[in-house]
C-alpha cells in the first residue's frame, strides 16, 4: 500500500510540474519571439537610415555633378574667350606694326619729297648758299625724324667706350687726354638706348703706350 501512494505521489508531482514546464517553455519561445521581432524592427529601422543616407548622397552628387557641369560650361566659354583675345591681339599688333611703318614711310616720304625740290632747285639756281641751307634743313628734319623714332648719335666727347665707340685707329698724343676721341671717322646710333652701329673713331694714347685700343 505505501508503495502504491509513493506512485501515486510521484504522478501527482509530475503533473504539478508539467504545468510549469509548459509555461515556462512558452515564457521562452514568447522571449524568443519578442527578441526576434525586436531585431527585425532594428534591422528595418537601420534600413531607413541607410535609405536616408543613400538618398542625401545621390542628392550631393546630383549637386556635383551639376555643379561639374556649370564649370565645364565655364571653363569653354573662358577658353573660347581667351583664344579669341589671342586672335585679337594677334591682329591688332599686326596693324599697329603695320601703321608703325606707314608712319615712318610718310615720314620719309617728306624727306625725299624735299630732296627732290633741292634737287630741282640746284639745276635752277647758281645760289650755293640757298642750295646749302637747303640741304641742311633737310638734314635737320632727317635728324628729327629719327630721334622720333627712338634713334639717336652716339655721343663722343666722353672719350671711349668700348660699348659704343670702335676705334679704327690709335694716335700717341701729348695735346689730348688718353682715350679722348680726337675725330669722328662714322657717325655711330643707338636705338631706344641700345647701340645698332658703333661710331668709328680715331683715339688718342699716351705715347708710351704702342698697343691700339680694341
């Protein structure tokens, strides 16, 4: 008999705690359950934040790309304008050239205009004196006209400069200082200050120098 109640006993416990094991096991696939869902709106909520993210960057590229564009466009037109600006200065110093010679062709036009009117009056005239100022105001105006232009002589009372002057011939001299010019074979010109012929001259040296300046 007590082993029959010890049976009964134990069955009675059994069924006691298969209640609580069915409930327990529910309470944990309910947790499970829970937990996956609450992972899944994670993974729904973290795709939203990457679709955001997605969108503001194909929004920036739009932007840079437009912003590309507009540069693009920019950057032909300036090009556009600087080679016409080449083309333009190209031209215009083409014509100021050209107008620079005209100018000097009118000017030597007048020059030889008033050597013709010489010319004519010297078989005219037994006048030497009016034939010879005639011919110096025509040097005058010749002198003129290439001063205008940037031409000038090569002075030489300075005495020698090697940079300007080219001495054809040395003279030993106790009336005259060492390296003063003491005459003028050709006329020497510099252009804008630069030297395009030296002036030919003849310089004296002290007479115990033998050696011709060069």
């Amino acid at each position: 008999m007590e082993e029959k109640k010890e049976e009964v006993e134990v069955k009675i416990e059994e069924n006691q705690e298969k209640p609580q094991q069915e409930e327990q096991s529910q309470e944990i696939q309910q947790e499970e359950k829970e937990e996956k869902q609450l992972t899944l709106e994670e993974c729904i909520e973290q795709n939203k934040k990457l679709e955001e993210e997605l969108n503001q960057l194909k929004a920036k590229l739009q932007k840079t790309e437009e912003a590309a564009k507009r540069l693009s466009v920019m950057y032909q037109s300036l090009q556009k304008e600087f080679e016409d600006y080449k083309v333009r200065m190209r031209k215009e110093k083409e014509e100021a050239k050209e107008e620079g010679a005209l100018r000097v062709v009118k000017g030597f036009m007048e020059i030889v205009d008033n050597f013709e009117k010489a010319l004519e009056s010297a078989t005219k005239t037994t006048d030497i004196n009016a034939l010879m100022k005639g011919i110096q105001m025509i040097h005058y105006q010749l002198s003129r006209f290439l001063q205008e232009q940037g031409i000038e002589k090569i002075e030489t009372s300075q005495g020698f400069n090697p940079m300007e002057h080219e001495a054809i011939e040395t003279v030993t001299s106790e009336e005259h200082q060492p390296n003063e010019i003491i005459k003028v074979i050709q006329t020497g010109y510099k252009y804008r200050g630069k030297t395009i012929r030296p002036a030919k001259v003849i310089v004296a040296i002290p007479p115990e120098e033998r050696e011709e300046i060069t």
